[in-house]
C-alpha cells in the first residue's frame, strides 16, 4: 500500500513529524509515502534519510496553492528537488504572496465581525503559513469570538466534525466571504514551472474543479490526477478515473492526512486504490526507480 499525500509539522495545519509519520507507515506496512507540505519543502530532506532508516521509499512532493479560472487549486508537485535554488525563490515568492493574502483574509474576517489580528495569527501557525486550522485555533483564543455560534458551529456544532477543513470550505475558500484570490499563483505557470523543475505536476481531489477546467489543465501540460481521495466518494472516484484513463494521465492515491486532531475522518492509507502500481507508474514517469528507499 502507499500513500502520496501526507502532511507534516511542515505544515501549519499538519499534526505529527516526519519521523512520526514514518512510524506510522511502518505499523501499517506502507511500501512507499509522500510528503506534501503545503508551498513548503521543509520536510524533504529528513523525508529521504528516514526513507532509508525505515525501509519505505520517499517521494518528495509539495502541495502548492495556485488559482484558476477565480478558482483555488491545490497542485500537487512530485520528485522536484529540494536543494535547487530556483525552487527556494519560488517559494520565497509564493510565502511573500501569501502573507499578503492572509493580510486581506483577516480584514475581510473582521469586516464579518470576528476579532482576529495578523500577527497573533502568525504567531498561532509557528511562522508557517496559515491555513484554515490556524484561523480558528487564533480566532478562538478571543471570548468575544467564543460568544460568536458562527465559530462555535467549528468547535462543538454542526461542522466540528472537521472544524479546520470546515473553516476553510465554508469562508477561504473561491465564492466564501472571505476569499481572497492569489493572483501571482495562477495554475498554467505553476504547471509550466514544475515541469521546467523536472518534476511531476498532480491536480489534487480534483472533485474541487469543474471538467471543463480539469481538461483544459490537462491540455496545459498537467500530468496527472488524484483519483483516489478522501475527499472523493465512489461516484466521484469513477468519474476521475474514467477522466485519467481516457486522457492518458497519471493516476495518484493520496489521503491528505494531517493527523486526527486536525482531520478526525481521514486516516493514514485510508483511502480505496493505493496499490503499489501507481507509484510504480509515477516513478517511472519522473524516470525514477521504484521502491528504492533512500
């Protein structure tokens, strides 16, 4: 079994270590992982040396945030190199691009009457950046926000199943009240960019995107779709990977684990179609060998 969509303390919103991880995996017979940490390569390089202290083969991934069509995307970027100088200013540029989005996120959030300050935000994601886990463990250090049912909907109501990717859906999110576009991550350049970088680039839970702009990413150079999701259910799952097959693109199975405090619902591999083939086939596609630990 594999699983090629786990994030770590690398992310704001990411729960367990590397090491952690691996562990994890472990226990559970995994044959192969990715990391993909949110606009972040902090986690890769301890990722490859765990890959050969506990025998799982590592690929190396990043889930950047780029916008399409006044649509948020999560792109899924596999086997770039974390060393390279280029990618560092890329993501320097991404984190100064984000700050700025989130600079404008909570001045629509506090225009919608919650109390929340950008630097106690910061401060609440470790100097990461923020995510929608973030937003609401900063928001609810406030009584006044306490007070607020529409937070305490998060923290014991009706979306406290999983109040951080609740958060998220319901206001940072394209078409929420408090979306704010990142205008210098547009998707075809990140596409363009990761391929210049000579890595893999994935559309993740693709049932986020409308059809016609998954083909038109495909005819932009797009090479692969995450079919099997925790966010996909059955139907959902069958159409993508109808999609994939008939497009002749990359087929990937990610879980998007964050650990069970930030996502109660998804488990580590709990996802239906993460047989060790598809990482055979990704590997092969970034011409790499398979099941190489290390």
């Amino acid at each position: 079994m594999i699983d090629l969509h786990i994030h770590t303390t690398a992310s704001s919103d990411g729960q367990h270590s590397p090491r952690e991880i691996f562990e994890m995996a472990q226990a559970l017979s995994l044959r192969a992982i990715a990391f993909a940490d949110h606009n972040s390569a902090d986690s890769l390089a301890e990722g490859e040396r765990l890959s050969a202290q506990f025998g799982i083969a590592f690929v190396p991934g990043i889930e950047f945030d780029t916008a399409f069509r006044d649509r948020d995307l999560h792109l899924l970027a596999y086997f770039l190199d974390h060393r390279s100088a280029e990618l560092k200013r890329w993501i320097a540029q991404i984190f100064q691009a984000k700050l700025d989005q989130t600079r404008k996120r909570v001045q629509r959030l506090n225009a919608l009457g919650f109390v929340l300050d950008f630097d106690e935000l910061m401060q609440e994601s470790g100097g990461t950046l923020p995510t929608g886990n973030t937003y609401v463990r900063a928001m609810w250090k406030h009584p006044e926000n306490q007070d607020d049912p529409r937070l305490r909907a998060f923290i014991d109501g009706p979306r406290s199943n999983s109040p951080f990717l609740n958060f998220y859906l319901d206001y940072l999110r394209a078409g929420q009240p408090a979306f704010v576009p990142l205008s210098i991550q547009a998707t075809p350049g990140a596409i363009q960019k990761i391929l210049g970088l000579a890595g893999i680039p994935v559309l993740a839970h693709p049932s986020d995107t409308p059809l016609p702009d998954v083909h038109a990413l495909i005819d932009l150079g797009l090479r692969g779709l995450e079919v099997y999701s925790s966010y996909h259910d059955a139907a959902a799952t069958a159409k993508f990977l109808d999609l994939a097959q008939a497009r002749g693109v990359l087929i990937t199975a990610g879980s998007d684990f964050h650990g069970k405090k930030i996502k109660p619902d998804v488990d580590l591999a709990g996802i239906p179609g993460n047989e060790d083939e598809l990482f055979e086939r990704l590997c092969q596609a970034a011409g790499r060998s398979s099941f190489r630990p290390g």
